[in-house]
C-alpha cells in the first residue's frame, strides 16, 4: 500500500458518505487548509428585535437580558413542574449546501455554576434532531456550565459542527437551543442520570453559522485581564486543617473500630508519628489500628466484597500491609495476639481517646443533679481528664456500664488519680463491679475512696480478687454527697498467679493478615484491570500486601520483590502490560506483547488524552513511596519514569485567571476524552483531589521542574486558597492527604531551595509543541497564542473524522470540533452511528450491564440523533491482539486501538498540523499554495504548494505566515 496520503486516496482515506465529501472539501479548497476564517455565512443576536425578527427566533419559555459589556442575550427558563428539560428558542440560519457547515455560540467567560445542581445545559439541534450527545460524546452539547468561570472578563466560544446530511443541498435550516439540567455521569438509572433544571441558564449571546472551523469572533470581546497575585488566604489554613485531623484521630481513638474504613485506620496510624495527633505514640492508637483491621478480616470471612470492591477499588487489602510496614518498629506483640479479642481491664484508661467524649465512658447520675466534662485544662497526664461537678447530696459520675471489659481469674490491682475540690462525704471513689457470663452483677460493688475535702492529684488503691464466676468488669469514677473531682489515668494490673480471660477460639493476627493479603495478591493478579489509573491501583494493592506479607510471613509472601515491583513497572507504562493471570501466574497479555501503559511522552492512555482522569501523580507518588519508604530499595528505572510522567503534564497547563480575577494556572481538559465540562481546576505540579494535594509530587520528587512548579503555585498564593476539599471534605480517605501535608510533605516542601519556575505555556515563553502521536493530541505555544489539539477523539469504534480544538489568546478562548482528514489501513470493517442521545458507546465493563447502550434515554418526548446513519471505517489492531473489546460485547463497547487513524490532517485558522501515528512508514502531508508557512517544530520556512514528508511518530505543525 502506498505510505502517502495523496490526492486520489484522500477521498478514499476520509470518512464514507457525505463525511467523505466534506474531509475532501477541506483539503480541496486552499482557503479551509491553510487561511484564516472569512465571514461567517449568519449571526444571529440574541435580545435584538431586528436579528430576530430576521432569523424567525421563536422562544419559548426564554427571557431577554441585558448581558455583559451592554449585550443583548437570552436565557432559558425552567418548566413548569421543573424537569430535566427546560426553555427552548428556535431560528432559522444559513448553511453550505456541501461540506460542514459549523455554529458557534457566543459566551460570557465569567458565568459560572454557584453549585453542582446549577451546571446547566445548551443542547443543539438541527431541523428537530438533537446534535451530539449528552455525556463525552465527540460532538458534546453546545454548552456545558461549569463551577468555574472559563476566562473571566471576556466572552468565549464554542463550535459544532452539522451533520453533513442535514444541510445537504440546503440553503438555510432550523436550529434549536434547549435547555437541560445536570447530568450525573456515574448515575446507575435514568433518575440518577438526568437532574432537574432549577434556574435560568446562563446567558447566550450570539449564534453563527460559517464555513471553516475557526471563528474569529465578532469585535466585542472584552480586556485581556490583569492578573495580580491572589493577596488571600495564607498560611492559616494549614491551621484549619490541623484541627480537621486532630478532630478526625480522637474520633476515631474514642469510636467503634468496625467502623473504620482502610483511609481511617492509616491515617491514625501515620497519626502515631503527628505529634500534634492524640495518636502521635500513643498505644491506644496501635490498638484501635488493628483492631480497625480484625473488624475488616472478620467481616471478608461472610462478605467477600470487602477485598474485591474494597474501600479503594482495586486496591484489595493493600492498606493493610501499609501500616503493618509503616508500624514495624512499634507494633510490639500485638500480631500474636488474637484477632477480635475483646478489651482487658480498664478501657481508655487515661480518657485520652474519643470524639466529643471520651471513649469507652458515658456519664452516669444516681441521684441529684450534676455536670460532667472531658477536661482538657485539668489532667495529671496526657492532653485530658474526667471532671464530675455534684451539688450537694448528688451521687453522679462517668461509667464503663456500656462498654464493659474481661477480666481474668485471680487477684488483681486497681487504682485511679483523683484531684478534689471541696468534695464532701462519703466522697470521690473508684467502683469496681464484676458480671458474670449471663450480664448478671456478681457480688456487690466496690468502693476506692479518696480523701475529701480538696486535695492535690492523688492516687489510690486497693487489690480484689476476681469472683469465680465473673468474667465481665465495670468501672464507675463517682462523686457522692457533692463536690468537683477529677480523674485521671486509672489502671488494672494483674497480680502473680493472675489468668487471662478465656476468648475462646479466635485467630492469631499474624496469620490472619497473613491470609488476608496472600488472597488479596492472588485474586488481583487474577483480575487485573486495564485503565491506567486502575493498574496504578491494582499494582499498588499487590505491592503493599506482598510487602507486608515478607515482613510478617515471609514464608508465604507469593512474590519476590523485583516480581511485585515489576506489576508497578507495568502500571507506569516502564515495561509491557501484560494484564491478567491465570491461578498458575501466566498473563493473558490481553493487549498483546508490546503494549504500554504510558506513552513514551509519559501520557498515561485512556485511549486518547485525559484532562483530569489523567492527573495520576498522587498515585504515582503512593507507587514511589511504597517501593523506597521505610526502609525499602531503590530503583532509578522506577524513579525516571514517574518524574518524566509528572513533567509530561506540564504541558497541559496553561495561564487564566481564577474566578476571582488572580492570575493562575489551569489543567487543560476542553480536548480530553472523559472530561466531561471544562475549563480545568486550577493546577500547577498536580492538582488537589481525593488522594493528592499539589505539593505532594514536589516534596518528594527532587526534581527541580517539579519543585520550581509548586514553587510557582505557592508565589501565585494559589496554594493555600486551593485546599478548600482538605478544609471541608468529612471523607476520611481526605482526611489521609491533609495528615501527610502536615506530617510530610509541607515541611520537605519548605525546606527545598529555590528552582525555575517557568511553564512551557507562559505567554512570555518560547514557541513550543508538544506531540504525543499514542495518544493523538498536540499542545502548541506560538507566540501569544496556545492550541490544543486531539487528532484522536473519542472515537471508540471506529475512525470518526473529527478532531477537538482548544486555541487561547490572551483575550479569549476558542473550542471546537471540527471535520478533519484521516488515512486508515483498510480492514473491511465500517461502524453505523447509532440512534443514541445520551453516549455514543457502551461502557467497556461487564458490571455495567444494567447501563444501556448509547445510555439512558432523556425523559420526554422520544428525540434522535442528527448524526445516526454515519458510516466510518474500523482501524486495525495489533496482530497479537485477540479482541480490543477485551470480552465485552455490548453493541458498540468502547475498543482500544480501531478508532486511531494511521495519520491525520488537520487544518484550523492559520495552523495545519499532520500528525503520523504509524511506527513505521513516513507519511506525507500535502498543502495547497501559493505562500509561505513556518515549521513551529523545527523553526524553518515552508513554501506550501507540494508535500511534506512526516516521519513515524512524528507530527508537523505549520502556521500560515502569508
């Protein structure tokens, strides 16, 4: 087969149908392949009685506003009972007969949803049919509104382009903006999917309709902004945050240990090395650790949930070898002890654990009136006491009657401090009840009685021998006849010839955990995903238990280190995937020989590009840490990896103004295949989210790229106003991050030395572009001017045509979809767009079964899609690989590899770009003269009349100069 994609072959090359017809317009046309936009073919003015009137704009359940920077607009309102759908306007405007015809709606740049409720909708259609699809469709809803403001100050625009079918041989047609609530993506039924529209939504100004993909706005745009330094919030939030975690640690040191899920018991853990936690080297928290963990091993026993759709899925019992490695040094006996065992003696004993009371203990009245208190100004040791304030002739304390403890046979010790405060008689004691089996009291109570009066901390104590039939101890610290008193640090010591209490048949922990992470590596080496993000998991899961195993069972570790190391090498795209075993360990190599997790950019591939699903550096870093932390090897190979992973992000972040008006940086997400609105969050180094925060790669990578971007995010102050989720959020999984910021990676971060603090897409920075041929997608800096591009979008069965755009200036931001031409190896396979709305594929998971494909149909009135009858070719797949649909055969599951095309040409404004995905032929870029263009990859001057030969894996990007 001829390499080059030619004149005769590229009709043959681009879609079938009228979306042929259209990829061979753009290139025959030398105006659409290389010049910038003429005039568009119609405006319509939105709130302007003249353009209206014009164009038959027909609304219904829509309001005129006065809009920004005095233009007219529209909003659409919400019905009556409100639903998912709301307002509608209809108009009438030009199209071209043949070829594409696009529509860009007009923006106000500084709209943004108040909350998730109010991310409403604009959804296009087109002579009655809806035009694109709700949720990560390759032509996506004509607005999106997001939490974040897209370019405050400034208006913005979005492009679509028509089905090639709906317009041909036209003049004009009708098209209609309808208005929709929220869409939930992860929803399991349509109610969870389709959210009711509450509110107006936001503003539209304009409609146009053109010819070419870029639109160059329309003169009124607004002020490139002036971006000063965010002067608030500072360093006090990290107070805030402190108090979140020293709340959540006594929660958890007072409360139930089942109740604790793995983010919970490993915070508490590292919590035993915080010394502002009531854990930091506190035995009770080791307790509570473990028996957080006996709670989880006893329930995997009836519910094998626990370890196949863990906490943290994927992950299986990973944590559990976490903090047996992190509490190496500390643990003591504890592993020989048994699991579940129920408490000795006295429980919480210096009343240092618990959440807003202490735990173990609940206040007790027998008579008259008192007040109770879990002093923290008056104790003997620790942080707290027990205060019992009684007015006279008042018996009232604190009791262990709801949580009763074992005790043993024989003679045993008992005391208690006591500080008293003009106490009356009988006075302040210590009472000690015994039960037997049956909850029956045995015996009758006795009482410690401490001086009355005032006094100073005071000890007393009394031996008592344990009645024969008791099992069972209560401890009550009591004021009778009236006073104030304290107590503190109360103990229960076996004396010689003491027994421990009888627990029955219950497992030695260390063959307990034993178990529990050997099934855990078995079963998730068995039932390796193939995401990235979840290999990263799944590998982190395995290597921590493995580890955990050859610390406590080293006989029964199933893997060697360099073995469990190598799934990570595998997660991070360092070595080939080779994906899930058998029970004897031979992988299935589901993706064949040579496939890799990572790009060799260092993009982790969901196909194509991720905006936010591809922001892995808290999980890269977990993968580091559990290699080298406490303790473990090194490995370079490992290192390099991450580091050129993490810096390959840098590239999508690009220079804005927070909702505020402070200048920052953001994550590019507008050209990603699972982000499902933009912009992106604000980011530098790494973005804050569940499992990370933004310096956590800078404080542990010694990498001065890395450092100098968290730098940079701290001089922006854009760091500290960026830790609302670890101020807020209750989770306890972020409860782990804000504990390390503390603990870890704040001071590390601090004490680095000053580094560059450049991004490749500052305005001041050097021309640039950035190619990523794996995953189809470019990032381009020219000048004042950014574009992203992906080549390869969303297309999940078959070669689609289309290609997503980005383009920032300084004032204002552009995003497209756009026909583009694309050369694809002949297989004889083609896919027929379906009569789908909600997604154009079916989920790759045989969990999602109950999901539909194509989604949830919208409630209403049966629509359809405007795309539906679209015929485009399947590409190839590796040879070695037996299905890119990895088992699931759901009627248009999302594939690997068959909606990537072996080279694409696309041509926007002023730039062409002819990206070669083949590893092995050079291809060829054909332009169309006369003039000049210049090679933003290698800087030279190109005269644009004849072909361009683009290497394997190479791309080409050339800018119209004249």
């Amino acid at each position: 087969m001829n390499p080059e994609l030619s004149r005769r072959t590229l009709l043959r090359a681009s879609g079938a149908g009228v979306a042929a017809a259209a990829s061979w317009n753009l290139l025959a046309e030398p105006a659409a392949a290389t010049a910038p936009a003429g005039r568009p073919l119609d405006v319509v003015i939105f709130g302007d009685a003249a353009s209206e009137a014009a164009h038959a704009v027909t609304p219904t359940g829509s309001d005129v506003v006065a809009g920004a920077l005095g233009q007219s607009a529209r909003v659409l309102n919400p019905q009556t009972p409100a639903s998912a759908w709301g307002g509608t306007v209809a108009c009438t405007v030009k199209c071209v007969p043949e070829g594409t015809t696009y529509v860009t709606v007009k923006l106000w740049g500084g709209d943004r949803a108040p909350t998730e409720a109010d991310q409403s909708r604009l959804q296009l259609f087109c002579e009655g049919q809806q035009v694109g699809h709700y949720h990560l469709g390759a032509v996506d809803p004509l607005d999106i509104l997001s939490l974040d403001a897209h370019s405050p100050g400034r208006f913005h625009y979005h492009t679509l382009p028509l089905p090639e079918v709906m317009t041909k041989d036209k003049e004009q047609v009708t098209l209609e903006i309808r208005a929709m609530g929220r869409v939930w993506g992860y929803g399991q039924n349509a109610a969870e999917f389709y959210r009711t529209l509450n509110n107006p939504t936001r503003p539209f100004y304009r409609l146009s309709t053109h010819r070419e993909p870029y639109f160059p706005g329309d003169g009124v745009q607004g002020p490139a902004p002036e971006a000063p330094v965010r002067p608030e919030p500072g360093p006090e939030v990290l107070e805030t945050i402190k108090a979140r975690v020293i709340k959540e640690h006594r929660t958890w040191l007072g409360g139930s240990a089942a109740s604790m899920d793995s983010w919970a018991y490993l915070s508490l853990a590292e919590g035993y090395f915080y010394p502002d936690s009531p854990a930091y080297q506190n035995p009770e928290a080791l307790d509570q650790v473990l028996a957080a963990v006996d709670a989880r091993y006893t329930k995997w026993l009836t519910d094998p949930t626990v370890l196949i759709a863990s906490d943290q899925q994927w992950e299986g019992f990973g944590k559990v070898g976490h903090v047996l490695v992190l509490l190496k040094d500390v643990l003591g006996d504890r592993l020989e002890r048994r699991i579940g065992a129920r408490p000795v003696g006295a429980p919480n004993p210096g009343f240092e654990r618990g959440g807003t009371a202490p735990a173990g203990w609940t206040t007790a009245r027998w008579a008259g009136t008192a007040t109770w208190l879990w002093d923290d100004t008056v104790k003997r040791s620790g942080s707290r006491a027990v205060k019992v304030a009684a007015d006279a002739g008042a018996v009232a304390g604190w009791s262990t009657s709801q949580n009763r403890t074992l005790i043993g046979q024989g003679r045993h010790r008992y005391s208690v401090w006591v500080k008293t405060e003009s106490v009356a008689a009988p006075g302040a004691y210590l009472n000690v009840l015994f039960y037997d089996p049956a909850g029956k009291i045995v015996g009758t109570d006795q009482r410690i009685l401490a001086p009355t009066g005032t006094n100073d901390w005071t000890q007393i104590t009394t031996e008592l021998t344990t009645p024969a039939t008791a099992v069972e101890l209560r401890l009550d610290v009591r004021v009778h006849g009236g006073g104030t008193a304290w107590f503190d640090d109360v103990e229960v010591t076996p004396l010689d010839g003491a027994t421990e209490p009888d627990q029955g048949d219950l497992p030695i922990r260390r063959e307990a955990y034993t178990t529990m992470m050997a099934e855990s590596v078995s079963y998730w080496r068995q039932h390796m995903p193939h995401y990235s993000n979840q290999v990263q998991i799944c590998a982190l899961g395995i290597y921590r238990c493995n580890r955990g195993l050859m610390l406590i069972s080293p006989d029964k570790a199933p893997l060697t280190e360099e073995k469990a190391r190598d799934y990570i090498h595998q997660a991070i795209g360092s070595r080939p995937f080779l994906g899930r075993e058998d029970a004897s360990g031979i992988p299935s190599k589901p993706l064949g020989e040579h496939f890799y997790q990572a790009t060799r950019k260092g993009l982790t591939k969901e196909l194509g590009y991720v905006g936010s699903y591809g922001e892995v550096t808290c999980w890269l870093v977990q993968l580091y840490e559990a290699v080298t932390r406490f303790d473990g090897v090194k490995d370079p190979e490992l290192e390099a990896q991450l580091v050129k992973m993490i810096n390959a992000r840098a590239v999508f972040r690009y220079p804005e103004v927070d909702n505020d008006g402070y200048r920052t940086m953001r994550l590019e997400a507008a050209v990603g295949w699972r982000d499902d609105h933009y912009p992106g969050v604000v980011t530098y180094a790494q973005r804050v989210d569940w499992d990370g925060h933004p310096l956590m790669a800078s404080a542990v990578f010694d990498d001065p790229a890395i450092v100098g971007r968290g730098q940079r995010m701290v001089a922006d102050n854009q760091f500290f106003g960026g830790l609302d989720l670890l101020e807020t959020h209750t989770w306890s999984r972020v409860g782990v991050v804000a504990l390390r910021l503390l603990l870890r990676d704040w001071p590390a971060f601090t004490a680095r030395t000053a580094q560059p603090q450049a991004f490749p897409m500052d305005w001041d920075a050097p021309a640039f572009v950035f190619s990523d041929e794996e995953n189809g997608v470019v990032a381009i800096k020219n000048g004042k001017e950014i574009l992203y591009a992906s080549l390869y979008w969303r297309a999940r069965q078959a070669v689609n045509n289309l290609a997503r755009v980005h383009h920032i200036t300084p004032d204002t931001h552009r995003v497209a979809t756009l026909r583009q031409q694309c050369s694809v190896t002949p297989t004889g396979e083609t896919w027929t767009e379906r009569d789908w709305l909600c997604f154009n594929f079916a989920i790759n998971d045989p969990a999602a079964s109950h999901i539909p494909p194509g989604g949830f149909p919208p409630p209403g009135p049966e629509l359809h899609q405007a795309f539906a009858g679209e015929v485009l070719r399947v590409g190839p797949h590796p040879a070695d690989v037996p299905d890119p649909a990895l088992g699931v055969d759901f009627p248009g599951v999302e594939k690997l590899f068959v909606g990537k095309a072996q080279f694409y040409r696309c041509s926007y404004g002023r730039y062409l770009i002819g990206m070669n995905t083949d590893g092995e032929r050079t291809r060829r870029l054909y332009t169309t003269g006369p003039g000049t263009a210049r090679d933003l990859v290698t800087g030279r001057r190109v005269r644009l009349g004849g072909p361009i030969d683009v290497k394997p894996l190479s791309t080409v990007v050339l800018y119209l100069e004249d």
